[in-house]
C-alpha cells in the first residue's frame, strides 16, 4: 500500500514531503510523490523542474525509500491526485493545507477539501508551516 503526497516546489510543499516521507518509512510503504500542473501553461509556479527534481531525487533515494516522482497535467488537481490514489490502492494521501479566507474559499474552491471528503483512504493534512 503505497503513500501519495501532492507536492508542490514551495515551503509547504516540501513540508507534506517530510511528512509523507516519515509516514512511508514508518508503514514500510513506497512513497508516490505527484507533482500536478495545469496543461498547457507557459509558466506554472506549481511545476517542478530540473533543479527541483534533482533536490528531491537526492532527498530521497539516500535512505533507500522505495519511491516513485510522476508529474502530471491535469486542470483539476483533486481529481489528479484521486485517481492516483486509487490507482496505486493508497494507504494514505499526504496533502499540504494552507490558510484562506473564506472568501477566497468561496471564489477559487478547494482542492484540498475534494481529497479530504472524496478519498477512499485517510488524508493527512499538513499545515503551512510558520515563518
């Protein structure tokens, strides 16, 4: 039963990282790590690139974690992350949770409260981490 983190190359990003990564090592479980960007875009500052997948690559084959990194362009991010998970028979999801206004929960949605509610196994949310 493998864990699947949502990553983004930010700080809360690399926060779920840990997280996921103390939770595979302590279920003896693979590690999934998914990095979601919207198709089509020039820029996307939720894509990781070359550096970055170096980083992580160096972050995670040292202790030997049995891992996989798959990037994938999808519009809708739950939806991504969802069909990973059911795909892979996670045992748990690892998402990071950042603060917004209500107001800006209305407008944009939520990715995170789709995973929380629609998954078929726990979701660990990681809060952004302070300073």
């Amino acid at each position: 039963m493998t864990v699947i983190v949502g990553y983004l190359p930010n700080k809360l990003g690399r926060a779920a990282l840990q997280q996921a990564i103390a939770e595979a090592v302590l279920r003896g479980a693979p590690l999934k790590v998914l990095n979601v960007s919207r198709p089509g875009a020039y820029v996307d500052a939720s894509t990781a690139d070359a550096q970055e997948l170096g980083r992580l690559i160096a972050e995670l084959s040292p202790g030997g974690l049995v891992h996989e990194f798959e990037q994938v362009a999808e519009d809708d991010v739950a939806e991504a992350v969802l069909a990973a998970a059911e795909a892979a028979a996670a045992s748990l999801i690892v998402i990071g949770l950042r603060r917004r206004s209500p107001v800006g929960k209305l407008i944009m949605g939520s990715s995170a409260q789709r995973i929380l509610l629609e998954a078929d196994c726990p979701v660990l949310a990681v809060k952004e981490p302070q300073a």
